[in-house]
C-alpha cells in the first residue's frame, strides 16, 4: 500500500455510512489534501439484487450524465456519413478499412456508433468488440439511422454500464474537482436509470448499496435514503 492511499484511508470511516453530499464533500477534500495533480474521477460502486448468470437478470444501458471525461468515438458507417461523424467530433470512422483495423487490433475506443445496414459487416469483429463492451447495440443507442446525431449526444455527456459478474455497476460519475451538487446530481440520475430498466425478474431489494470511491484511492458507503431518487 502506498504512503498516499493509507493517508487517504485514514480519513474515512469504512464502516460509516454518509449521507450523499457527506460522502462527496469528504471525498474531495481528501483528495484535495495531499496536494497531487492528478485529476482523480469519482466512481460508483451499485450492488444490484440481480443473478447475472440468468441472461433476463444482465442489466445494462447508457446514462446521459457528464464523467468529466471526452468519450473516444468510432463511427462505422459509408463515406458521407462517416465524414459528416469526424466533423461532427467522432475520433474515427470509415467502413471496410475500419473493420480491417479492429481485425488489427486497433480498438481503442469508448464508443462504437453505426446504422443497422451495417450490421452484418459489423458481426465479422464482435468478437473483439464483445468483450472490450463496445459491440454496437440498438438498446445502447449506438445502432441506429441517426448515427451523427449519436455522436454529438455521446460528446455531450453518457456513460455506459453493465453489471459484472457479482452483480455490481461501476461507473464514473465525474471528476473529483466537479461541485458536490453535479456530482449528486449524476448519481441521482444513474440510479434512477438503473430503477428504470430493473428486470421484472428481480426480486427482493434490487438497488442493495452503493459505494462511491475516488480513483485509486478510498471508498465510503453512501445512506440509500439520502439519495433522492430512491425515494
């Protein structure tokens, strides 16, 4: 453990848990205290009442909030839609040479955006871009006729999410430096998406605690009931 995690650590109780705009205002100063440049993200930690092993029970989606972060974007799409994507911002776009470079192994990318026709040409790489969580998907919002109009909503503020084996979401919320009130109000709108899209499945308590920590650096438990939209 380095000498700046343990004094970070020193200052939050592990076993507490804070009211939201506690935790956030805790949090940021602790990062603020040993003076390092470095920009740290603050990260939410949601433990959800769902089995990930049964396939109606895998909860993922987008959230429309700002990380604080430029999303990479690649655009799969022809000529003139793929043109109108890198002046609209997207860091790459084309078709056939595109799908040849991710055969590469060039897929360093948070978002990959393209139209349903392409589809097809697209499943020659979902083995590459499966696993990385990029794969395009209509649920997503990363399959679709309006792929610009995609592109400029990615740049403006979302973040993708999939529960991972546990059953845990983990997902930026913003940098440390943001006002406390943007930061709640991203968390607010992240676990209200997730209580949008519950699975029917679920059952018993689906949002089971959430946990917001800084980049490689400590963690706080956060009181449910003082998010507001659990309520």
């Amino acid at each position: 453990m380095s000498k700046r995690l343990e004094a970070q650590l020193k200052q939050v109780d592990s076993s507490k848990e804070y009211d939201l705009q506690d935790a956030l205002v805790l949090l940021q100063s602790v990062e603020k205290s040993d003076g390092v440049k470095y920009k740290s993200s603050i990260d939410a930690v949601i433990k959800l009442g769902v089995d990930p092993k049964q396939s109606d029970q895998v909860v993922k989606g987008v959230c429309d909030i700002s990380s604080g972060r430029e999303a990479k974007i690649g655009v799969i799409a022809d000529e003139d839609v793929a043109k109108a994507c890198l002046e609209a911002g997207a860091a790459k776009a084309g078709l056939d040479d595109f799908i040849d470079d991710i055969k590469a192994g060039q897929v360093d990318f948070d978002y990959i955006i393209t139209k349903p026709e392409h589809m097809k040409k697209i499943s020659q790489v979902a083995r590459i871009l499966g696993p990385k969580g990029i794969m395009p998907n209509p649920k997503l919002g990363t399959v679709t006729e309006d792929v610009v109009g995609a592109v400029k909503k990615a740049l403006q503020g979302q973040v993708n999410f999939r529960t991972d084996k546990a059953g845990y979401i983990h997902c930026s919320v913003g940098r440390f430096d943001f006002e406390a009130s943007k930061l709640s109000d991203n968390i607010n709108a992240l676990v209200k998406r997730l209580r949008q899209i519950k699975p029917p499945s679920s059952k018993g308590a689906y949002i089971r605690s959430v946990r917001l920590a800084l980049t490689m650096g400590p963690s706080v438990n956060v009181k449910l009931s003082s998010i507001d939209s659990m309520k």
